[in-house]
C-alpha cells in the first residue's frame, strides 16, 4: 500500500493517457473546477466533486491503498484516467485544501472488490499468466512456412543484384511490390519490410542518382540477405531437433515473432525488484516500418546494465497508441521483463513504484561508466558484427573533460589518455549543438550516456552524446 504523498507532476504525467489529457486537467485545476476537495485520514485516497457539462458533478477520486493506483470518474470519458482524475491531483500538489472525510462507502465496496485479486497477484507465480500450453504441431507447420518465404526474399536480393539496383523502373518495382507483399502469408513481417524500402529507395536512386541513397540500400541488401540466411539456419535447427518453440533468440522476432511477457518469463528473461533510472528520451521514425517509435535508455541501478524501451506507433494506428514521454525518476519495478539480444536489450514492465533521486543516486550511475573509451569501443564492435543488431550501442563513458576542437567546434571527450569525437546523428541531429551551449560547469568530470557508431566514410567510431550526468543531476541533450 502506498499514500497519496508519491503523488508528483511527474507521477501525473507518466499516469496520463496522452499529453492533451495533462493539459486539460492542469486547465481544469488552474481554473477552480472542484466545487469540493477531500481526503482520507489514512492518506490513501484523494476524492472530490468537479464541474461538468451538465447540472450534476463529476464524482471524482485517485486510490491509493492497493499496489497500483486506481482512478475512478463518473465522466463519461473513455479515456483512463480521465482528465477529471488528472486534475484532483493537480489540486494535491498545488496545495489546494484538502477536507479529511470518511472513505465513501462505494469506494469502500470496490475496495473489496479488487482484494481478492490483489491477493492473487501477490503470488509471484500470478504476477503475469502462465503462457498457455503451445502447439508445437503449430508452431513446426509455421517453421516450415517461413522457410518456403525465405526463398521468396532471397530469390528478390539475388535477382536484384545480378540485373542491378540502378536498373529498377516503375515496371520492375511493381512487379517486386508484388513479392514483397506475398511475404505477407508466410509469417516474415520483418524482411517484407525491408524489401518494401529496399524498392522505395531504389525507385528513388532510379529518379535521382546519389551515393548516399545507394549506400543506403547496399546496407539494406546485407540486412536482409543475413536476416534470410541467419533465420534459414535457425528454422533448420529447430525442425531437425524438434525444440520449435520460441527461446531465448534473437531471431524469433526478426521472423516477426511477438513476444508476450508471460513466454519471456517462463524462459528465465526478467529480473525481480529492479530499480532503473531514465538516461535519455526520443521519438524516432522508423521508416522501415512506418512507424514512430518512443525511444528510452535506462541504466540499471544494480547491474550498470543500459536497456532500452521502445512503444512502437505505427502510422496508421497511431492515434490509438499512447504516446510516451520523457520521466526522471528512480522506478522500483517488481518484475522487469527482457528481449532476447545483446548489449541495449529491450526491456517491458507492467507497474512501477517511483521515487526522485538523490545526490546518491547520481554517483551511483557516475560509478557504472566504462573502464575505458577503448573497452567501450571493443564491446561495440563485437556487437556491431551481428548485422541483426542495431547498428549503435548505448554506452556510459567517464570523462575528465569535454572540449571543443577548433576547426569545426565538435565536441571531444577526453579520459585519462583517451579521447573520442563526438557526432550527431539523425536521430539525435541538435545534440552536439546543445552540448556546445551547455553550462561549462557540467563539461569537467562527469559521463556521458551517448550511442558508439562506426562512420564507414572515414572508418571511424564515434560519440552521439544524448545526456550528461553529474554528480547531482543529469542533464538530457535531446
């Protein structure tokens, strides 16, 4: 059980649907909508009645006295929580007075209600459903299927290769379209997507000739004949042992595989009673996928280790997706699930508890940064030979200072006597900018959370820094 006292505007904003729901409940609380404010002497509840459209209030309240919070509105909104529900703890952080009541009695029988349930739930065993029992049959049939459509993808790369990416026009991409799109009954969203945008592109290159838009498909031709020949070898080995359920790889999703967190546990991929804190915040376009992708890294507070969430937003649907946004506080998690993968694994919860950090908290992330520039660098390089992988790795690198050469004012970081460039990406295209006109202050003994990449025009790795971190904050450049 926990108290109304955790209640934050970050709190309140990590809680909301969207960020138009904060607005009109900030509106709501600005503008004196409560005609009554009250709560209970235990400090579990917060409940009160605001004005709405017709003669009667909205009956209004935020509980407080199970493991998650419950919002409850009599609004008519579909929205959860309601803006009703935002606003009442707007009015508890402003300060506004508070009337200490008895618990209404219906929220007293709702109560009891979800008791039970949270007693279930306390069993570890129950925290997420057991995944049901998988058809095995099923599943080799689906194996096999997927095997029939990599022949389709590979026949696509080699037929484009021996006529050659130039020579694709509006009667040759249609008929590739066409491939593309019968990809669609053999179970492989992911390499149908990239030869959708290896077409795109070479349309593209066919009506504006450019180096970088044919190094771009040259390196989406790589992804996609490794993804075939990597998840080839896979479907074999698993048809030819019988083991054809999903486990602990990172090709089950590059095979468009989904997974759910009830299969990541049952195959030993979570950690109880984690913490983790938030380093960074974006929104990437995934052209690939067409699709807007709410990016974060967090580090783990025990292990040093820095994942990444990713709340995918397809275009299409993209107004029925909850948008994420950016949170600042240390989140006690209960169960932490985890991807399959390398270094940066994709990381899913379901509750969270958080707090703000303190000066300890700080030192505690400046204490996980890298040995060295030149062991970050190897671990990268490791992983960039998967060309599964995504090609940049989150690191946290020390520096004793970061300066700014003199010839084109990019930032260099120096430790002990290392030092790398630092260079913006498009994803993250104003940080070096924002780093330049940062608080000179906060550029001498510190880390840096940023991506390593290897630039293939000068054979070099590089530095996109996303975020410093100081012995009392951190500050995000993007």
């Amino acid at each position: 059980m926990s108290s109304i006292n955790i209640i934050t505007e970050e709190f309140i904003r990590s809680a909301a649907p969207n960020a138009a729901a904060v607005t009109n409940g900030q509106k709501i609380s600005k503008t004196g909508g409560f005609v009554k404010l009250c709560r209970s002497e235990d400090n579990t509840l917060i409940f009160g009645e605001c004005k709405g459209s017709g003669k009667n209030p909205y009956y209004t309240s935020a509980d407080f006295s199970g493991d998650s919070p419950v919002f409850r509105c009599s609004c008519p909104s579909r929205q959860f929580p309601c803006k009703h529900s935002l606003a009442i703890m707007f009015e508890w952080i402003a300060k506004k007075e508070f009337t200490v009541s008895d618990i209404p009695e219906d929220i007293i029988s709702k109560r009891k209600k979800i008791a039970p349930k949270a007693e279930k739930a306390a069993n570890p065993d129950n925290t997420v459903k057991k995944a049901p029992k998988q058809n095995k049959a099923a599943a080799e049939k689906k194996l096999k299927k997927q095997a029939e459509g990599l022949d389709i993808a590979d026949g696509f790369v080699n037929d484009l290769l021996s006529r050659g990416v130039s020579s694709v026009n509006s009667s040759s991409a249609a008929q590739y379209k066409t491939l593309a799109k019968q990809l669609g009954d053999y179970y492989l969203p992911e390499p149908q997507a990239i030869m959708n945008e290896i077409v795109s592109a070479a349309e593209r290159l066919s009506a504006a000739p450019d180096d970088d838009e044919l190094h771009r498909i040259t390196a989406l031709l790589i992804r996609l004949s490794s993804t075939v020949k990597k998840s080839r070898e896979y479907i074999n080995e698993k048809l030819e042992s019988g083991e054809v359920l999903p486990e602990d790889n990172i090709l089950y999703e590059a095979m468009g595989g989904v997974w759910k967190l009830s299969q990541l546990k049952e195959i030993g991929l979570y950690k109880e009673n984690a913490e983790i804190i938030q380093l960074s915040f974006t929104v990437i376009h995934d052209s690939i996928h067409k699709a807007d992708i709410d990016t974060a890294y967090w580090l783990d507070l025990d292990s040093g280790e820095i994942s990444r969430t990713e709340n995918i937003r397809p275009l299409k649907a993209a107004k029925y997706i909850k948008s994420e946004d950016s949170v600042f506080g240390v989140h006690k998690i209960k169960e932490l699930y985890r991807y399959p993968g390398g270094m940066n694994r994709r990381i899913r919860w379901e509750n969270a508890v958080i707090s703000e950090p303190d000066n300890t908290v700080f030192k505690n992330i400046l204490s996980k940064a890298e040995e060295s520039i030149g062991e970050a660098v190897k671990k990268a390089k490791n992983e960039l030979k998967n060309t599964l992988s995504k090609a940049v790795c989150a690191v946290l690198l020390p520096y004793d200072s970061i300066e700014f050469a003199v010839s084109d004012k990019h930032p260099i970081l120096k430790y002990g006597n290392e030092t790398i460039a630092m260079k913006a990406t498009d994803n993250y295209p104003d940080v070096c900018a924002v780093l330049y006109a940062s608080d000179c202050r906060f550029l001498e003994k510190g880390a840096v959370m940023g991506e390593l990449f290897y630039n293939e025009e000068d054979r070099k790795f590089y530095l996109c820094p996303l975020s410093l971190v100081c012995s009392d904050r951190i500050i995000r450049l993007c």
